[in-house]
C-alpha cells in the first residue's frame, strides 16, 4: 500500500490563490484542506492526476513587420508535453501576414488543442 503524503498547492483558479493542503496516497487524494471553494477542490484532482497549463510563447515570421508573433495555446495542455510543445514551435515559421487566432500549430501531439496567433502581424 502506498503511503499517505501531503503536498501543497497553488490553486490558480482565481486570483485569490488559495494554498492546497492535499492529502493523498498516490492519485488518491484523501482530503484537501485551504480551499475557499469548490474550484480548489477540482484544482487539485486535476493537478493530481492530469496537470495542465496554458502554453504562451512565440513563433517566428518571414516577411512581417516584426520577426516573431506571440502564441498561445487554445486551452491548457497536459504539462509533460510543454518542454516537447516548445521545441515543434521554434521550428515554425510562418509568412506574413499572420492573423490573430491563425492556427500556428493544429491539435497539439493529438490533445485536440491548437496553438493560435495572440496578435496580428502585417507585411513588412
Ligand atoms: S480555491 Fe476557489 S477561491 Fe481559492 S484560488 Fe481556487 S478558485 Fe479561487
């Protein structure tokens, strides 16, 4: 049986940034405590079994008024996949004009979520 450890989290959710006491075995939380609502407690399973985060960055332009264009993804990844989502965005490079909300790179490592232009960017 797996031992029982407290590890303490962040709760992003909202800005009040709750710290999580969470109480598990493994995956299996067993209790949380310093949440102010019940989005702390959805935190903290989702923290606990598959972590997510949204991915900002920027990827390179030929042709544009600026050489790089912020990206960000359309919605939060698995995290283990970040440092792998990263390395496919250096290679990238897209021609101008580019459009905000231009899909940059389609269904990341097949999760269904692109990364999207967060600006336009005209021809030079
Ligand atoms: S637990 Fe609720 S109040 Fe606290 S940071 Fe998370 S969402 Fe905000």
């Amino acid at each position: 049986m797996m031992a029982e450890e407290m590890t303490k989290i962040i709760c992003i959710t909202c800005p009040m940034g709750c710290t999580l006491e969470v109480t598990h075995e493994g995956k299996t939380i067993t209790k949380v405590d310093g949440y102010e609502c019940k989005k702390g407690l959805e935190y903290a399973e989702a923290e606990l079994t598959d972590p997510r985060r949204m991915v900002p960055s920027t990827v390179k332009v030929k042709g544009g008024v600026h050489p790089l264009v912020p990206v960000c993804t359309a919605a939060p990844i698995p995290k283990p996949l970040i440092f792998d989502l990263l390395a496919e965005l250096r290679k990238v490079e897209l021609q101008a004009p580019v459009q905000i909300g231009q899909v940059v790179f389609g269904d990341a490592f097949g999760t269904g979520v692109d990364v999207l232009a967060t600006r336009n960017l005209p021809a030079a």
